[in-house]
C-alpha cells in the first residue's frame, strides 16, 4: 500500500510540475523583453566573459581586477559588494529560494537582473517591472537562444552559460565554481543551513536559512553539455576557479585568466 501511495504522489509531482512549466510557457510574454536580449546578442562576440559564481575561493580572487571584463554574475553575488569595486555585468537568479529570500533585493542593486519567471510571484510588483524575465524549460538541451527559452538545469551556472554563449563569448572563464558542498540531505532536497554556511564566499549566505542541497552529478552533466555546446561553435570554457574541485572544464591559472583579458599581472597577485 505504501508502495502504490509513494507511486501515486510521484506521478502528481511530476504532473504538476509539467502542468507549471506548460502554464509558463502560455502565460511568458518574450515580446516584453525582446529588446533586453537583442542587446546582450553578440555583445562580446570574441571576446572572454566571465561567469562567477559564489563558492568560498571568491574570497581569494581579485575580481577588482577584471572590473573592465564583461561579466555574469549570479544569485546573492550582491553580498560581496561591500568588499570589492568589481560589478557583474548582469546578474542572473532560476533558484526559487532564493527569489523568496533575497529577490527584490537582487533587482534593486543590480543594473541588470535576469530572472526566472517561475519566481515572479515571489517579487514585489516594483521588482516584476524593473526585471528581465527568462523562460526555463526542462528536458531540453542547452539553449543557443535564451531569448526564447533557457534549458533548466540543477545549478543556475548552467543558465549563465547559455547566456554567455548568447552573447558570443570565447572563452567564457569560470570564477568561484567551487564544486565543492557540505551537507546533510539528499542531492535537491530542501534543509535548513544551521548556523555559518560554508559552501558559499560570505558565512552569511545562508546561514540559518533553508536551502536547496546540491546536486553534483547533475550539475556535472550539464557542466559537459555547455562544453560540448561551445566546442562544437568553436568556443571554450576554461576553469580559472582557485582550488576548484570541478573536473569538467580545461583548468587554467590566475596569471592565464590575466594574459586572456588583457590585463596586466599585479605584482602582488598569485600566478597559479
């Protein structure tokens, strides 16, 4: 009997989460934003773009460094603003809990915040007018054109990459993309981070809040099929992530990611 009921409430779940996922796709109005995604298109075609993310290693990474670099950054980056002059280009979010906790805020301090429009109900009406939606579909391959969709995938990172694709990067270089997680529960459960968190640059970041557990091997396997996506373009995507556990991605050094931008190596700088 439990055997059926287990089966019966899975059979919901994933009924009502294609039902919410179709509805989006009904309800997403890409004509609103066309423009926000027509001026991304190309717009370091050739050019790096980094893609930061928020694990620990940000504490060692000179990103003042490569403020003239376009950027994406990600989720709550805004809580590492007081500590650096550097800002991401554009910033993007798809994690619901973090829409809940800290969403108005991401739009607010960003000039440009893209988010997931399955979130926008946890958004005060201030925010759903100053933001650029995108829309995520699940069981879909990377997507070339987010103007049109984002494939959806366990780690925003991966969103980000399609959008430096779209906006024609090579390489792309990674920041921050620890790949490195403690945590209790089971790979996409929801838990309360008790006490400091350690997984991301700011001991704040979740601290005591609830949080989504990652899961590693499905972020690996999107993690290849970007890379997969670029090379077949021509492109790359190089790991520049101090200490980083990711084995995905060619791994290149701080002096490389420097040479790459075009910047000049401060002498006060760590080569590798």
């Amino acid at each position: 009997m439990s055997q059926l009921l287990s089966r019966m409430f899975k059979g919901l779940s994933n009924a009502t989460f294609g039902l919410r996922y179709g509805l989006d796709g009904l309800l997403y109005d890409s004509k609103r934003w066309s423009q926000s995604f027509a001026a991304l298109k190309n717009c370091a075609k050739g050019d790096p773009v980094l893609v930061v993310g928020n694990g620990p290693s940000l504490n060692k990474t000179p990103l003042d460094e490569f403020a003239s670099v376009t950027s994406i950054g990600m989720n709550k980056i805004d809580m590492l603003y007081p500590r650096v002059t550097w800002r991401p280009t554009l910033v993007m979010t798809m994690n619901t809990v973090v829409v809940k906790q800290h969403g108005d805020t991401i739009v607010d301090v960003n000039d440009q915040a893209f988010i997931s429009f399955k979130t926008r109900h946890f958004l005060s009406k201030k925010s759903c007018e100053k933001a650029k939606f995108f829309l995520e579909k699940p069981g879909t391959p990377f997507s070339t054109d987010p103007s049109k969709y984002i494939a959806l995938g366990p780690t925003v990172t991966y969103s980000a990459l399609q959008m430096a694709y779209w906006m024609g990067a090579d390489p792309v270089i990674l920041f921050g993309v620890d790949h490195s997680f403690k945590f209790a529960g089971s790979p996409l459960a929801y838990e309360k981070m008790k006490g400091d968190d350690p997984n991301h640059f700011d001991p704040n970041y979740f601290k005591d809040s609830l949080w989504g557990a990652p899961d590693n091997v499905g972020m690996e396997r999107c993690y290849a099929e970007s890379r997969h996506a670029f090379e077949r373009d021509g492109r790359r995507i190089l790991d520049a992530t101090i200490d980083g556990k990711l084995q995905i991605f060619e791994k290149i050094s701080l002096a490389e990611a420097f040479s790459l931008c075009g910047i000049a190596q401060p002498l006060n700088s760590a080569g590798g």
